[in-house]
C-alpha cells in the first residue's frame, strides 16, 4: 500500500455539520472529524473547501432553506455525489417525503440519542455508492451484473434468524426489528431490491409502511411482501414463512 493511500485510509471521516444546534458532539466522540456551521448560507462553500464525506443537514435554517442547499449540492458538477442527510425534528413520515422530493440521501429524525445519528453516517461512510444521474426507486428487474440483489428483513430477530439462513446464497440481506428503520431504508436514494416485513412490528406498523411505500413508488406492489408473525394474527395478504420462501426464491429466478 503506497504512503498516500494508507494516510488516506488512516485519517478521521469528515462530517460537516450545518445546523443551529449541537448534532456534532456525538460524532466528534465517535471519532469523525466535525466542521460546523449554524447557517445554511455558505453551505455549498464550505464543502467545496471541506470536501466533507458526509452532510448533516438541518431543515429548520435561516435565509436559505435545506431544499437550496441540496440542490445547489446537486446541480455542481464536481459535488453532486456528495452524501447530504437531513436531520430534523420534523415527524419521520414528513422528513421522508422531503428527503425523496430534495434528493437527500437519507434522513434522520431528530431524538436524545446521538448513537441514531453516529450510526447512520458510520453507514453511509462506509457505502461504496456514488450518486448516479438520478435517484432510483426499486429496481423493476434484479440486477444483473453479478450482484446479489438487496433484501431488507424488517421483522423480529427470530424471525429475521429463521429466514437469514435460507435466503442468504441468494440476497444480501440486512435486517431491523423496526417500521420506522425499513421505512427510512424504502424511502432513502439507495433502497433495498426486496423488503420482507413482519406483522409484529411495534414501533411503526406494517400496515402504515407499506401504505407509504406503495404512495412513493407503485413498483413495492411486487417488491414488499408482508409476512405473519406469531403473536400477530394472521391478515389478509400476509404470507407465512415457508410461502415466502419460496416466493422469494421465484422472484430472482
């Protein structure tokens, strides 16, 4: 590995930071290296001179609004891939329509805990993904360039365990035990090909998740699939896990 390349790899992941109040503190104890600023003005400047990883992205901001800072981001042809995450207070159903309609990368709502906001950027640092011409829904065919397609399990772990077994030759599978979590990841610029969601969810319920998927894309028809949990009731449209297996493994066939 040449000198260059290890220092490259060996310096803290730079995180910029616009926003009146204090996001940055949890990031600078987790090891990234946090510019601020408490305007929005500027913004574009500052990550010309930054060239930050990551953007955390206040919506609530004087003079100039999050939506013109993301797409003056957009627009310039030397940072249009840059990473920006908005991170409000506004309600998550609110926040994710803003994030697709800018075209944010992701979004976050704002609570007393840092480790949300940590882990969310440690994510997207980590993410080989760079902005294409536009953001994409869910893709209307599984790629085929040698990938395994993308498969989110948004259900209980000992469901996730059962079904993480049998699927993982065929997907790349990540799992949550949360609605609020597999809704963030559907509404995000780089969603999941597939998303299982369970009945037992207890933080956003899985009849509201796939609710606002089906209004942001109709193409999560096909591409969600609802699965009955135990102790859940079984409901109408939600299949079981041996159903679903075999399902899953028609889809990529």
């Amino acid at each position: 590995m040449s000198r260059s390349a290890a220092a490259s790899q060996a310096r803290p992941r730079k995180v910029l930071v616009v926003d009146d109040g204090s996001p940055g503190d949890g990031l600078r104890q987790a090891g990234f290296e946090v510019v601020t600023r408490t305007m929005a003005v500027g913004t574009l400047a500052a990550i010309l001179r930054e060239r930050p990883d990551v953007v955390v992205l206040d919506i609530h901001m004087p003079l100039l609004s999050a939506e013109d800072v993301i797409a003056g981001v957009r627009r310039h042809p030397a940072l249009h891939d840059t990473v920006v995450l908005l991170h409000s207070s506004t309600p998550r159903l609110e926040l994710a329509e803003l994030a697709r309609k800018w075209k944010a990368d992701d979004w976050l709502e704002k609570t007393d805990d840092a480790s949300a906001l940590v882990k969310l950027v440690r994510h997207w640092v980590a993410s080989p993904r760079r902005r294409g011409p536009a953001p994409r829904g869910p893709s209307s065919g599984v790629r085929k360039i040698g990938l395994l397609p993308e498969l989110l399990l948004a259900c209980a772990p000992s469901t996730a365990g059962r079904l993480q077994a049998s699927l993982a030759n065929h997907f790349m599978v990540s799992n949550t035990d949360s609605g609020a979590e597999a809704l963030r990841r559907i509404c995000s610029t780089r969603p999941p090909d597939f998303v299982v969601i369970g009945t037992s969810l207890a933080d956003l319920g899985h009849a509201r998740v796939t609710r606002c998927a089906h209004e942001l894309d109709p193409r999560w028809s096909r591409r969600l699939i609802v699965l009955s949990e135990a102790p859940a009731p079984s409901e109408e449209g939600a299949v079981e896990i041996e159903a679903l297996l075999a399902h899953m493994l028609e889809l990529i066939r």
